[in-house]
C-alpha cells in the first residue's frame, strides 16, 4: 500500500525536532501508512535543506534532560526532500496528488500578517504582492500564496478534502488561519476556490510544545562523537515534548493518540496555559536576560529576580485569568508553571537570548495583551503582567540606540514606528498608544499608569546590573 503523505511547509529546527518525531515513532511501532514530505517556500536555509535533500531526508535528533543527559535519535520520517524553486512548482505538484491527505506549517506569528483584530492585513506589502500573485494564478512567497497555490491545483485535479494544520504559537491557529486564507482568496478574486476550500478543508486548532534552539556549531560534532554519524543537519532540543489537536481532520490522519499526542475536542485551555506561561514567560526572560547581560535562556531564569519577575508574572495574573472559578481549567497551572520555569533553567539547552527575544511585535498582542485585557476588564491590578512590555520597552530602546548585543529580527515590526516610541518624550505612554500591540487598549490610562511603574522598576534592575 502506498503510504499516504503529509505535506510540510518550513523545514526548519522545530518541525523536525517535533511533529517529524511523533510520525517517527509510528514508523517504529511498524505503522508505515504515513509519511513525511518537506520544503520551504523561501530561498532560506538552503545548506540545511540541501543537506537534508543530499541524506535522503534522514538527520540526527539530540535531546537533553535538565540533568544533562544526552539521547540520539535517527529520524527517517521524511522521505522526500523538495528543493525550492521560485513559483514552488515541484511543491504544487505534491501538495495536489491526492496520497497527500494533510498539509502542515510552521511559519513563525509573524508570518500570519493578521492586524490588532487577528484579521488578515492586506496593506502589508508582501501580502499586498502575494494577493496579485494568486490573481494571477502564481504561487507566493506567504503561506497563503503558497497554501492558495496548493488548493487550486488540487481543486483542478479533482484530489479530494485536506486538512490544513497550523503547527505555530497562534491562538486559535487553526480558525484564523482558516478565516485569514479565506480573505486572502476573496482579496484575490478567487471567490470559487474560497468556496471550494469551504467545502474541502479543516483547519484544526493545534497546540504544540518542545524548546528547540538552534543547533550550535558544535552539535555536528557532538553527533558524530556519539553515534559516528557525519550529519550535516542535525537538530537538538529539550527532552519535554507535547502536541494537543482537536481531532477535526479531512481525509484522515495518522494513528498520533498512540505515540502520546492529545487529541482533544478543544485545545483552547491548552494553548492559553501554553501562550500564556511559557510563551510570554520565556520572551520576558530573553529581554531581561539580554538587558542584564547574559546570552543564554538558562543564565536568565537562573538568576533570582528575572525568575521572580515571570513567577510573580505568572502566579499573580495569568493564572487568575485561566482558572476562575466558574471556568475551571484542565491543567495544572501552578505545576505547570513550576515545570516551565524548570524546563528554562536547563544549561544543556543553551537556548540565546537572542532567538527567543524575537518578534516581540506579534508576541506582545499575541501573548501578553490578553492577560493585560482580562485583568482590566475584571477591575483587577496589571502590576506584574505589566513587567513584560516594560522590559521590551527597555529591550527596544537598547535596539534603537545601537548597543543591543545582537541583531534582533521582528517580522511585525515597523521600524520607523518602533524608532519614534523610543525616541517619544514618554516611550512608556507611546508603547501603550500603538495599536498594533493594543487593539481598542491602546491609550487606556490604567495601561499606560501601569507601564510607566514598570519601566521605573525596570530602569532599576537594569541600573543595579549596570558594569561600575
């Protein structure tokens, strides 16, 4: 029996250290129904995907406990390689065979070009050529001109229902892609293939879990050291691992509730514990930790006051948010919280500073504006939650003035915009006007109160940090 394929988009660390493992121990259990392709659909990582290409798709998975205790993995989960090409033809063709039952993604928050009110943002000017892309018929450089490219060739060669499934930190990831990708259709003048993907497609909401830096120079040979293996694409990551679906699937999907995935009705209590704690928690901790110095994701949580700063965080507002009680959560959120933080102490890791501070435009109104929201609505204070715009406030005016350690990448960023709050006579109330971050928050007084109280404290923990 030919194996039916999932179809991935962003052949990136994440994916292959995550939803690549989960397929990997069916094919072990002997369950060979499925299998993996992958591409990218930017000229990006091409050494990694060349390399990949060059070992039939095959790499070396290295995780690591918070004892440092290092395994190694071979995963052969992905069995075909597809090169990029501008126009992202050879991914059209797999994407419409019909053995192709499900197509995944992980493009980053950033790459869902969604507004304050998590709508699709056509004035953006990729997005703005993509849509006159598929207009024309052509693939894009977007996930919807690449997904949009998939669907009209599959719509004209009769291949049947798909699953679209979002494997990114977006709440709600797999509705507002569904509702962004139609948007994106109609904006395109594709009104019967909006309809047709009515029709033939879910999207369902997905939460997904595994720290995963990126691989060091030393990893490859760490990796031939251990297993003799010379791999030129290996990945390395935590050895906590976590994936809830809500089990609303096209044309199938994999037998995944073996190998330990959670397939839920909803994943909405999951993926708030998730965005929530981890997500802003680990984001705070790479500005913090960057403001005082330090590289690496474990030197920060290791320090007493920034692990203090995401416990209060979290204790104080976010689990009030969660678990209320006419509106009990499933999780554990204390232990959960205490599990995170624990999983960010690890030195194995050595995740930066640097890759987890990103994107700190989509991660404001993606993970923290909401605890900000709920707290307010509630008549509720927002001192600790307020901590963490604070610190990005700080963060960014080091951006501004040049003396940030790194380069910093933020996909929603608008740097003209982003110059003038750090160069505004009161950056704490600019920040707390922009409503990109905010949506109708923006100005509110009782924010703008709270963020300038933070930045004071910040201002201080930064100065009692400060080299004499």
């Amino acid at each position: 029996m030919t194996p039916f394929t999932i179809l991935h988009l962003g052949l990136g660390s994440f994916h292959r250290a995550h939803q690549a493992v989960y397929l990997q121990r069916l094919m072990d259990a002997g369950d060979q129904r499925w299998q993996l392709a992958g591409c990218n659909i930017r000229p990006d990582m091409a050494d990694v995907v060349q390399a990949l290409a060059e070992q039939g798709g095959a790499y070396t998975l290295e995780t690591v406990t918070s004892a440092g205790v290092r395994r190694y993995e071979r995963i052969t989960a992905i069995r075909e390689v597809i090169p990029y090409a501008p126009g992202l033809s050879a991914m059209v063709v797999r994407g419409a065979d019909p053995a192709t039952r499900i197509v995944s993604f992980t493009v980053t928050e950033a790459g869902y070009h969604l507004d304050s009110a998590h709508r699709l943002d056509p004035s953006q000017p990729e997005l703005a050529a993509d849509i006159a892309r598929a207009a024309r018929g052509e693939a894009g450089t977007t996930i919807y001109g690449a997904v949009a490219a998939i669907l009209r060739a599959r719509q004209a060669a009769g291949a049947g229902p798909l699953t679209l499934l979002n494997c990114d930190n977006l709440r709600h990831n797999g509705e507002r892609f569904r509702a962004a990708l139609l948007a994106f259709l109609e904006a395109a003048g594709e009104g019967p293939l909006a309809a047709w993907t009515r029709q033939h497609t879910t999207c369902p909401n997905a939460m997904v879990d595994r720290i995963t830096p990126r691989p060091p120079p030393e990893l490859r040979e760490r990796v031939r050291q251990a297993t003799g293996i010379d791999d030129a694409a290996p990945v390395t990551g935590e050895s906590f691992i976590q994936w809830v679906i809500e089990d609303d699937f096209a044309a199938g999907r994999p037998a995944w509730e073996q190998v330990g995935v959670e397939l839920v009705r909803s994943v909405q209590p999951y993926e708030e514990a998730k965005i929530r704690i981890l997500n802003a928690s680990h984001s705070a901790i790479a500005w913090a930790g960057t403001l005082a110095g330090l590289q690496y994701i474990h030197e920060g949580t290791l320090d007493a006051e920034i692990r203090q700063m995401a416990y209060d965080y979290v204790s104080d507002d976010v689990i009030p948010c969660l678990h209320r009680p006419d509106h009990a959560s499933p999780v554990d959120l204390p232990a959960y919280r205490d599990v995170v933080l624990e999983r960010f102490a690890n030195p194995a890791i050595r995740d930066t500073n640097q890759r987890v501070a990103a994107d700190g435009f989509a991660k404001i109104p993606g993970f923290i504006a909401p605890t900000v929201r709920e707290r307010l609505a509630a008549g509720q204070s927002i001192a600790a939650v307020a901590m963490l715009p604070a610190l990005f406030l700080a963060f960014l005016q080091r951006w501004h003035a040049g003396r940030l350690p790194y380069a910093y990448q933020d996909q929603g960023m608008d740097p003209a915009a982003a110059h003038a709050i750090c160069a505004a006579a009161d950056p704490a109330a600019a920040l707390a006007a922009d409503r990109t971050l905010w949506g109708e928050l923006a100005g509110d007084a009782r924010l703008v109160s709270a963020l300038r109280e933070s930045c004071r404290r910040v201002a201080a923990f930064v100065q009692a940090r400060a080299t004499p």
